[in-house]
C-alpha cells in the first residue's frame, strides 16, 4: 500500500465525496480567505477594528446566504459547502466567520423560511450582496441562556408596533442597517420584527473593551418607542421556536467553523515543531510533542466527520437540534483544547501575535459562550438523553 500524502484537512478523505458545486465554493472560499482576508482580519484583531469593506467581497464571491435559492441571493449550495465556508473562514478568524453567520443564519435564514414574498424580496438579495447588514437581536442585559424570559416589546398602534427594550452582545449592530429583533406582543408571545436601523427611536452603541472576537464588531440595540410598520413582522412563526431554529442552523455552521480555527492552530504547531530546535534536535521528534500533535489531529478529524455527517442530515431535513449541540459543544471544546495544546508548542513564541494560537484561543472564548454556551449545550443532550428538564 502507497503512503497517502498527509493532508491534515482530509484524514479520512471526506473531500472525495463531495460533488463539483462544493469543491469550488470550499477552494474558493479558501483562496479568499488566505489571499485576501487574512492580512486585514489580522490586523484587525490587533487593532479591534471590523474592516467594513469585506462584507461585500464575501458577497460577490456568493459566500452569504450560500444554501437559499437564485432569487433571492443565494446560490442553492448544500449545507456541507455551507459547513466549509464556515471552516475557511474561521480558520483566518472566528470575527469573520462569525460576521457570515449572522448575515447568512441569523438574518436570511429567518426571512426566508418565516418572512411574506414581499418581505424576501425587500431584503434577501441586498444581504446577499452586503449591500445591507444585519444583526439578530435575542440576548438581553438581563436575559442570555434562557431568552424566554426577554422583556424587550410590541404594542400593537394602528399599522404600526411600537417597539421598546435593549438587546446586548449583538455581533455586527454598530454598522447593521437591519435588525431581526425578537420581542414579546401583547400577550406575551415571541415575535421576530424586522426594524430598519434608521427608523427614530432606534440606536446600536459599540461594545468597547472585548479581548476577545476583537475583529468582530458588537453593540447594544437600544429600542425606545421606535414605529415598525406591522409588514415587518416575519408572519410564518411565534415563541421562541423561532429565534432557537435559526440558532440551530447557525450552531451548525459553527461546528464547522471550529474545525478551521483547530486546523490553523495544528498547522503552525506542526511547523514549528519540525524548526524548533532544543537538546540538538527538532522538539518534533520528542515523544511528548508527538503525542499532542498526534492527538490534535485526531481529535480535528473526528469533528470533521461529526459536521460532516451532520451537513448530510440537515440537507436530508434529518438534523435534530440535540445533534446539533452535540456537534457545536464538541468542537468548539475541541478546538479550544487544541489552541491552549498548540500555544504550548509554542513556547514562549506562542504567546506572540507573529503565531495564530492565542488569537484563536481569544476568540474560542467567545464561540465557546455565544450561540448557547459549553454547560447548556451540554443540558441539552442530557435532556435528550433522559427526557428531563435540567435546566430549570
Ligand atoms: P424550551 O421550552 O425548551 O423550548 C421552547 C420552544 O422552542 C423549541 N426549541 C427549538 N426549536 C428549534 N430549534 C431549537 N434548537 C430548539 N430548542 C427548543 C421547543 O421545542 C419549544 O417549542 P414549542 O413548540 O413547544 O413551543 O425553551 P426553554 O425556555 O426551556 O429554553 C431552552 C434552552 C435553554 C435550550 C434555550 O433557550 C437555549 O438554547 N438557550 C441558549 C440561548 C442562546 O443560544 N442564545 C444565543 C443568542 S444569539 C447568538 O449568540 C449569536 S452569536 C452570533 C455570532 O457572532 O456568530
Ligand atoms: P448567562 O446566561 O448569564 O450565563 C452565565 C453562566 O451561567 C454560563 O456559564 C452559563 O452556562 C451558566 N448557566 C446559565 N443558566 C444555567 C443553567 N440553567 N444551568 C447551569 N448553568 C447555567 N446574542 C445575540 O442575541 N445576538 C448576537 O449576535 C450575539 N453575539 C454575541 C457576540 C459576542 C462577542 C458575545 C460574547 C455574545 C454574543 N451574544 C449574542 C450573546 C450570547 O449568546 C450570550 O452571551 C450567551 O447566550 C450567554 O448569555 P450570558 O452572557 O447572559 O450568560
């Protein structure tokens, strides 16, 4: 048997089946995200700055909204291509792929499945391009793991719902001209609102001071007696099923996006470790550096193949939420492991910015809390397990 050249993306060669269409929206989205992003969202995590202008770069590449239809934006890719832009992404910077996330999961993806034909029309194919941005507002100063207790309201005026309250933590709020917001109505009921970000009454103020996701951009919403037109309620869902099963289609792209962040932080382990010299040879050649390289991998492959199953169930329609947290909570721990093991590769090197593990251990912070974090994903596939409620 010939020695297979070693491509740590593809151990157990996964990449033979994917079809035409996902191959070059893997490559291209890779060759992007390499040639053109990675100078800037480097320097943007230095800096904390969000660079403005690639939003629409991803958007000519038709890397938002991948899996909706043409016409409305997208280009009808599988969820696994899906899964690897996500993974090329984050594997320059969890900030960007973070920002495609939300655009694609958190904004299309509501006003697709649960917005009228006019509502699809006035907004999909300008997100698509970037032309406008969005933001999902669910978190609240008061309200994070459990987002059914928000107190952020309609009140029903005419044609109009007056919106009041405050999100926090949201991921791309200061630049968003769009907001998918969930409020409770009159009785109480979630309810998604799309609110134009110019409407009077409406502000977004920058979170300051994160060491973490630095070149992601994230706000407050501040909503105080704002009149959003009643057409700007998604009409196709209520309670909080509906801001949960867009988070599920998020996690996923998460799960995947992990994976990069892992890869990158393997690859500069590896590479260090074969130049690295100490007691006269490679510090790749002792046991111990060995065996953590060795179990990375591993570990990379088997989420890889976990995501990767999981984007052949979501394409089926066969994906459950709990596969779902399974998946998120498995990999982003995974890839978190892997950049606290790769630093320590490192050495002291490690803890520089002219090597990636820190940044990405910064930022793995944040994707190991936002999206549902570590405990309640965990809560989650208990409750799959035992039929038993744990979290309250
Ligand atoms: P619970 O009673 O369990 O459920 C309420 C209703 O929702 C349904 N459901 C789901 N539906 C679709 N997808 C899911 N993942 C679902 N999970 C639950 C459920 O069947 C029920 O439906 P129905 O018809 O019976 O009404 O709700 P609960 O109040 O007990 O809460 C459950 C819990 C804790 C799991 C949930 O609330 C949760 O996931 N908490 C975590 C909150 C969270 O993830 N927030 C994320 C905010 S957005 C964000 O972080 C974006 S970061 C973006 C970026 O930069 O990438
Ligand atoms: P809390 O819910 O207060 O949790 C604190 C701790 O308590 C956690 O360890 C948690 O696991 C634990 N805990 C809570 N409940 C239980 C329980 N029942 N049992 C055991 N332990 C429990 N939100 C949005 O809506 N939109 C966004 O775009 C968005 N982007 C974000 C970007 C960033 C950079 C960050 C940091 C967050 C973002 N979030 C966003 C918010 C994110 O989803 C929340 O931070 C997350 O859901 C956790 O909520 P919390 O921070 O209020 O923590």
């Amino acid at each position: 048997m010939s020695k297979p050249i070693f491509n740590p993306d593809d151990v157990f060669q996964f990449e033979s089946t994917l079809g035409e269409e996902e191959r070059l929206i893997m490559e291209s989205a890779r060759e992007y995200a390499q040639t053109h992003l990675e100078p800037r969202a480097l320097e943007g995590n230095q800096e904390g700055v969000f660079h403005e202008e690639i939003p629409k770069e991803l958007g000519e590449l038709g890397l938002l909204g991948a899996t909706l239809p043409e016409e409305y934006g997208g280009v009808g890719a599988s969820h696994t291509a899906y899964g690897l832009i996500a993974r090329e992404l984050e594997r320059v910077d969890s900030g960007y792929r973070s920002f495609a996330s939300v655009q694609s999961s958190l904004v299309m993806h509501p006003i697709n499945i649960f917005g009228t034909e006019e509502l699809k029309q006035k907004y999909l194919p300008r997100l698509a391009t970037a032309e406008l941005i969005g933001c999902f507002g669910l978190t609240e100063p008061n309200s994070g793991s459990d987002p059914g207790s928000m107190t952020t309201n309609i009140k029903a005026d005419g044609d109009y719902y007056i919106l009041n309250g405050a999100k926090m933590w949201i991921t791309n709020s200061p630049i968003a001209d769009v907001a998918v917001v969930w409020a409770k109505d009159e009785e109480g009921i979630i309810r998604g609102v799309i609110v134009d970000m110019d409407t009077p009454g409406c502000s977004a103020p920058k979170i300051e001071g994160k060491l973490s996701l630095r070149a992601s951009i994230t706000g407050e919403l501040v909503f105080e007696d704002a009149r959003i037109h009643k057409s700007q309620i998604l009409p196709n869902v209520k309670g909080l099923k509906g801001p949960l099963s867009c988070l599920t289609k998020a996690r996923y792209g998460i799960a995947w996006g992990a994976i990069g962040a892992g890869l990158d932080c393997y690859d500069s382990a590896l590479r260090y470790s074969l130049e690295r010299e100490q007691f006269g040879k490679p510090i790749g050649g002792f046991q111990l550096t060995q065996k953590k390289l060795a179990e990375m991998i591993t570990e990379i492959t088997k989420a890889q193949l976990l995501a990767w199953r999981l984007g052949t169930l979501f394409d089926q329609g066969k994906a459950t939420p709990a596969q779902v947290s399974m998946a998120k909570r498995n990999n982003v721990h995974m890839a978190l492991e892997i950049a606290r093991e790769a630093r320590q590769i490192h050495g002291g090197m490690g803890i520089t910015n002219e090597y990636p593990c820190m940044r990405h251990m910064m930022n793995l912070e944040t994707v190991l809390t936002y999206e549902g974090t570590h405990d309640i994903h965990l809560l989650i596939t208990g409750m799959d397990i035992t039929g038993l409620n744990a979290f309250k």
